[in-house]
C-alpha cells in the first residue's frame, strides 16, 4: 500500500516533501521506515482526539509555512480536511501510521541533514536559508498530549535573562502534564528549559569555534542539566564531532557554533552577535514511551545574528531559530533540584535561517 493511500497519508508526506525539500521516493521510504518502527515498538492506535490534535497542529503549521507556495499550500490543506472528514467517520491510523504521521516532518530533516557538510549552519547565515532536525532520544515517544501556543513578545537582547513579563504570555498550565508533575513544577521546568536553550544556542562564546576546538569545558553549562544517560550520549557526539557529519549534528542540535565563514565577521560590538531574542510559549505533555512518565515540552527560540559581509562592508542580520522538544525527568538531587527541577533525558530539535538583511540598527 502506497503511504500516499488516505488523505491522511498524502497531506503528510506531501508536507514533509515540501518543506524539507528531500525527495518524493526519500520521504516514501522515510514513512515506511518509520511505520515499521512503530510496529517495532508497539505503539498503541491513537483515539481519535489525538487524531484530532494532530491534524489541527499540521493544519495551523502548512497555513502558516512560508517556504509553501499558496497553490502547495491549498492542495495540502485540503487533504487535511478529508482527513478530517474520514475521523468523524472513524476512520483512524494504526498506531504504527500514526506514530510515521507525527516524525516523518522531524526524520526528513534528519536525512537531509546528512545530505550536506556540518557548516550548513554557515550557508544559512550568509545569505541561504536552511533547516534540520536532529532527533537525541532514546526512545520516541508515542503518547504525548500538548496545550495550545501563542506568540511571544521579544527577549531582552545580549545575555539578560528573560522578564516576568515574558513568561507571563504562557499562563498557567493545565492539562494531563500538569495533572501528572504539577502545574507550577512544569512552569519550572519552562523557565529552567527556556534560559537553557537561549543561552546554549545564542552563545557569543561558541559562535566562532570550530567543532574539533569544543570541549567538555566549554560545554560543562549543557551537560550539566541532563541525565547521566544523556549526558554520557552527548560526551560521545561530542568526542566524535570532528570526525562524524552525524555527531556534529547531534552536538549541533543543541549549541550553535562554527557560525563565521571566511566572509563573514561576526559582529560583537554594541549589542552583540545575537539580539532580538524571542521564545514562544510551550506545548507539553505526557510520554509514557519508557514506562516511566516523562514531561515533553516543545517550544521555539529565535534571535537575530549580526555579522558584516567581508566583500561589501555591509552590516547585516539574519534571522537564526529552533524549535526543540525535550523530554525531562524530575530532579530528585534536593541539592539541585531548586535551581534544575527537571534534567533533560532526551530532545529533538529543528532549526531555521533566511535570507540576511541589511543591519540599519
């Protein structure tokens, strides 16, 4: 059977065709890779209100896919509405299906990642635009129930930790994840998640190193906040990167380094390489995936990179994201559980740049 049999199916794949730009007969053969997978790990058949769930989350992202012609963009959300339509009928993936539905986006990334050299991330800042998802769990998981996003106002700029009013955008938690670890525990976990991410991917400290020049000691503020499984998976990325495409990515996925080419200088006068910092609000959830409840917690952090072109003189910027999915555990050190109430067993993150623009500030 063809994964382009149901509407379903085909609003997916064709999806995941679209924005990571791989191949028709790729991302064929990365849905069925997945299915057996699923069937491999035994992943229940999805309810309906997941069903659900899902087709709204890809529905609200291919209206809002800017890399989607209006044309791709209408051919992809009609197939959405009939799948729609086969749900109210009660007509549902497997869980094996679904379980291809929800990572064939995130794994197309991945192979398109392998595809090309580490400094990809590079390209992206001097004038590209580009993307990847690097997927760092050990098990994924299958049963995770989100809340709705919303926007959120921009970040202070430079290393100042985010505001009080930042964090109010994202309201209280409710929810399954709330019910299991507490609503206020998982508002932790935001903040201690969202300081860690801003301050990993927009460090002035990393921008210019090159992969075989980090070291354990200029990441000890990473490491430090997994689990000694996690920990022990990222040492060996880490100790590989110079050698291996795929651990450069693994490291890449949670720091941003290597970003100066030899015509570009990045910019550390004023306000630094990195302004204009932004997240978003999270979506969390329940993975039961290792037996034991996991928190799942997704969310998206931008900046701006500032950097001269070195042929021009012209001072530019350009825009540079990630989404990221973590899975935490709660911290039962009492030494440090106040200061990192969750450490990070897992994660899965995508990242994005445009086209740079000329720097007026």
């Amino acid at each position: 059977m063809s994964c382009r049999s149901t509407p379903g199916n085909s609003a997916i794949t064709s999806y995941a065709q679209a924005t990571t730009g791989l191949g028709g007969v790729e991302i064929q053969r990365t849905f069925h890779d997945l299915k057996r997978e699923g069937g491999r790990l035994g992943v229940a058949d999805p309810t309906a209100e997941e069903v659900t769930e899902f087709l709204e989350r890809t529905h609200f992202q291919v209206r809002y896919d800017e890399k989607l012609t209006p044309s791709r963009a209408r051919s992809i959300l009609n197939r959405i509405n009939a799948a729609f339509e086969q749900v109210k009928e009660k007509i549902l993936p497997d869980g094996a299906t679904f379980h291809a539905w929800k990572n064939v986006v995130s794994e197309a990334w991945t192979r398109a990642r392998r595809k090309v050299a580490a400094t990809m991330l590079i390209t992206a800042l001097v004038g590209g635009c580009g993307g990847a998802a690097t997927d760092h769990s050990a098990n994924i998981p299958a049963h995770s129930t989100p809340v709705a996003t919303a926007p959120a106002n921009p970040a202070p700029q430079r290393d100042a930790s985010p505001t009080e009013e930042q964090f109010a955008t994202q309201g209280r938690f409710t929810g399954p994840a709330a019910d299991q670890f507490g609503s206020d525990n998982v508002m932790a976990a935001y903040r201690s998640t969202v300081n860690y991410t801003l301050k990993n991917s927009y460090n002035e400290n990393l921008a210019t190193k090159k992969v075989n020049e980090l070291t354990p000691e200029d990441l000890a503020f990473v490491r430090d906040q997994m689990t000694p499984t996690a920990r022990a998976s990222f040492d060996r990325d880490l100790a590989n990167a110079g050698n291996s495409i795929d651990s450069a990515a693994n490291v890449q996925s949670l720091v941003f380094y290597d970003l100066q080419a030899s015509d570009t200088r990045l910019r550390t006068d004023g306000p630094g390489v990195f302004v204009d910092k932004n997240f978003t609000p999270a979506e969390v959830g329940v993975d039961t995936s290792t037996g034991s409840p996991r928190l799942s917690m997704t969310y998206t952090v931008t900046a701006n990179a500032r950097y001269t072109d070195v042929a021009t003189g012209q001072n530019m910027k350009a825009p540079l994201g990630k989404t990221i999915t973590y899975w935490l555990t709660p911290n039962t050190d009492a030494a440090t559980a106040q200061e990192k109430p969750f450490l990070i067993d897992g994660w899965r993150s995508t990242f994005r740049s445009s086209e740079g623009i000329a720097d007026t500030a």
